[in-house]
C-alpha cells in the first residue's frame, strides 16, 4: 500500500519516504544539541526583542511554505490552510517539525508547536519556545481522518494520517541580546597614557549566556566618574596620571546589554612622559597632571598633554589677511592655541591661506585636530628641546595669538625663536610652522 494511502492509528506518525520514524527524530536530536538548539522546547521566559526575519515563498502540493518570525528564544510559525480536500477526508490537525538545516534531518516541533498544540483544522499558527540561539527551518504538513463510514468488517475507521510535509520555511534566525560582560581586566601601558582592557562574554539578566556579542563599550572612571578619553576597541588612550576602573557593555545585532559589567579592579597608568609617542603620532612635548582646558578640543576640560608633529611644514605667512586684526579673542595661555586656530579659519574675514590653515589641514596618524599653537604653547615646545626635535636653528616660528596691532593697516601675531627669543612679527612674513594637538 502507499505512503499517501496507507492508514494506521495515531496522530501523524507517518513520514515522506518511508523513513524510519525512531531514526529520524535521533539523528536530529543529535544534530540540534550539537548545534546548540533546543528540540524539546521549554517554557516562554521574558527575553529581550531580537532580530524577525522570514518570508512567504512559494506553494507545495499538499501545504504552503510555512513562514516565520523570530524573536529571542521562540519563533512563530505560520502557514496557510491546506489545500486540496478529499471528499473522503477532512483535515483535523497539522503537525509542524524543526530542523538546524533546511536539508534537514527533522524532528517534531516541541513545546508549543506539538501536535496536542496544533489538532485543529482552523490552527494555522504555533509559537515554538525555548530556543537557544541559531538558525532553525520547519515545515508543515496536514493530519487528516478519514470520515466515519463503516469498513468490510463493520467496524467504525476512525485512523489519522499525516500527509506529505512542505518544503522548508525561510531560516529563523534566533538573536538574543549579549548578557552582561564579564568583569574587565585593565593592564596598564608603561609611559604612554594608555591602558588595555580585555572583555569576556558574561550572563544575560535571565541568567542564560545571551547573544554572542560583536563588540564592547568601555567606559573608564577615576572617582567613581567617567572621564573624557577614548578607546578604540579595547584599547583606551589618553589616560593621565592616576588611579582608573572600567565598565563594559556588549552589543551585536539584537541590541546591547541591559546592565554593564562589574567594575574592574583599578590600575594606575604611568601617564606621558616627554618625548612619548602620542595617540597622533607626535612627539609629546608638555605634561600637566593637574589637567587644563582647551575649550572646543576632544578633551575639552580633561586635557592634560600637547604633542607637536616631528617636522616643519613649509614656511608661511600667519595669514592671507595681513591688513588687520580679526575679531574676537587670540590668548596666549596654555590650552588656547586650539580655538585660536578654529578662529582663524572659520570667521568670514579670517583666514583663507597661512599657517593657521596649514596646521589645521595638516595630517599625521589617524588623527585631523592639529592647530597652531599659542604663544605659552610655542614657548613650551621650543623649549623643550630634543624631545621633540627637527627644529630649525634661528628660525622664528608663528603662534596662533594674535598681537594688537601698532601701525595701521599691518597686522602682527607673536613669534617666538629657536632655541632663545621671541617677539612679534607681520602676519606677512614666511615664518617656520610646527602643528601640535591637545588630548
């Protein structure tokens, strides 16, 4: 007798190709548990949202592709009814299996795509639960009874079959957020302001592991405050003198942790020192624990370095108007030479060429905010001798503080002179010019 004409008792036990049942449902539960899935489900927990994909594809003979929507740990199937009807048979149920491959082998659904769940003509939905993260498929295939008419011997046939299944459904792709990380560990870099913290993958807040993370967020404290610094990846530069502690946050596809990590145990940095390499790739020419401000920079009022370029840009004048004062304030403090320069180049009756749009435009490392430095700025750095380097002897070299002007229609900004001396000068005058940044 075949497949599609055999009856038996019991609801849907049949399976396409006469393939053992018992073989089937090992061989799958061996491939989901190896795979990190969940085939006998389990009960819905409150898991964050995750990522819904899924779509309809086309019909099969017996049913429609299923279609699905994932979430984190469940995914909803659907599918529509069956359909071609046998005046002999009437549809009494569906039976829905899952699968890791959409090749399968394929085993029953489990919790809430059973087949207690699915006995009824009119169900054409079932959420099934308590899945682990990864990709799953399933398909659909209609239950029929025969309707009750009286065989040769006079007994009542009452038996089910389960029809042909449909191909796969599209892949559910079961993305759970990332738990909370585990604790940091921050190893501290010998004289360079920067400090490395590695990150582990930790429990979500329902106690599971969550999604597998994509990245990390971290987040350093001195105090018990955050602080104004920058980490790429893992690594965190920028770090003054002091004692630090740092959080961590994971994020992938599905969203990010709801709670950081523990706070790591604190490490002190060894901060800068003269003549370092900084994050930009310059020579670091001034250190400052107590910290200063340098108002419009990336570290605004948490800096606590300068580093100057390792070579001169071409000689310049200060600025293409060399006529008159600009407007607005040009000081000379330590900490100033960065809005200096931004005022320089930005205002309408600013710069259009000089040394101040040089340095602005100049480039070394990965970074773009180098500035021409104030007057104390220039001071420092020319002072600083070799641990910088490539100066050139007698030069004058221009700041970005502008002097009052004392003759009409001539403009001047201070210069100052290597290794001794300084003064001011016509913005006119081709002067050497040293690019530095604040961090």
């Amino acid at each position: 007798m075949s497949a599609r004409s055999s009856r038996f008792s019991g609801f849907g036990s049949s399976r396409r190709g006469g393939k053992a049942a018992g073989a089937v449902i090992a061989s799958g539960v061996m491939l989901l548990a190896g795979c990190g899935g969940s085939v006998t489900g389990g009960e819905a927990t409150d898991a964050p949202s995750a990522i819904v994909r899924g779509d309809t594809l086309g019909r099969d003979w017996e049913s429609t592709y299923p279609t699905v929507d994932a979430s984190a740990g469940q995914v909803v199937v659907s599918w529509d009814k069956q359909i071609t009807e046998d005046a002999t048979e009437s549809v009494v149920g569906y039976e829905v299996q899952i699968s890791s491959s959409m090749y399968g082998p394929w085993i029953g659904a489990g919790t809430g795509c059973a087949r207690s769940a699915t006995k009824s003509s009119t169900r054409q939905t079932c959420t099934a639960t308590g899945l682990a993260d990864g990709t799953y498929y399933f398909n659909v295939a209609a239950v029929r009874k025969p309707v009750i008419k009286k065989d040769t011997t006079g007994n009542f046939s009452q038996g089910t079959r389960t029809g042909n299944f449909s191909a796969g459904s599209p892949p559910a792709i079961v993305l759970s957020p990332p738990g909370t990380p585990a604790k940091p560990t921050a190893v501290a870099g010998t004289g360079t302001g920067t400090v490395s913290v590695t990150v582990a993958a930790g429990t979500a807040t329902d106690g599971t592991q969550g999604g597998i993370p994509t990245s990390y967020t971290i987040t350093a404290y001195t105090g018990g405050t955050a602080t104004a610094m920058t980490c790429t990846g893992t690594a965190c530069t920028g770090l003054a003198d002091t004692s630090y502690t740092f959080t961590a946050t994971a994020t992938n596809a599905a969203g990010t942790s709801v709670l950081p990590s523990a706070v790591s145990d604190p490490v002190t940095t060894a901060g800068y020192v003269l003549g370092s390499t900084g994050p930009g790739g310059g020579k670091v020419f001034y250190v400052s624990k107590a910290g200063f401000t340098s108002s419009g920079s990336g570290c605004g009022a948490a800096c606590h370095y300068l580093e100057a370029q390792t070579a001169d840009l071409a000689k310049s004048p200060w600025c293409s108007n060399t006529t008159q004062d600009l407007p607005g304030k040009f000081g000379g403090e330590i900490g100033k030479g960065y809005l200096n320069t931004q005022n320089m180049v930005n205002m309408v009756t600013g710069c259009t060429t000089g040394a101040g749009i040089a340095a602005a435009t100049s480039r070394l490392g990965s970074v773009s905010d180098w500035y021409l430095p104030s007057a104390n700025e220039l001071y420092a750095l020319l002072h600083s001798g070799q641990s910088v380097g490539g100066f050139e002897q007698g030069c004058y070299y221009w700041s970005s503080t502008q002097e009052p002007s004392h003759q009409e229609g001539v403009a001047f900004a201070t210069i100052v002179r290597y290794p001794s001396g300084s003064g001011s000068a016509q913005k006119s005058y081709s002067e050497c010019v040293r690019p530095v940044r604040v961090f």
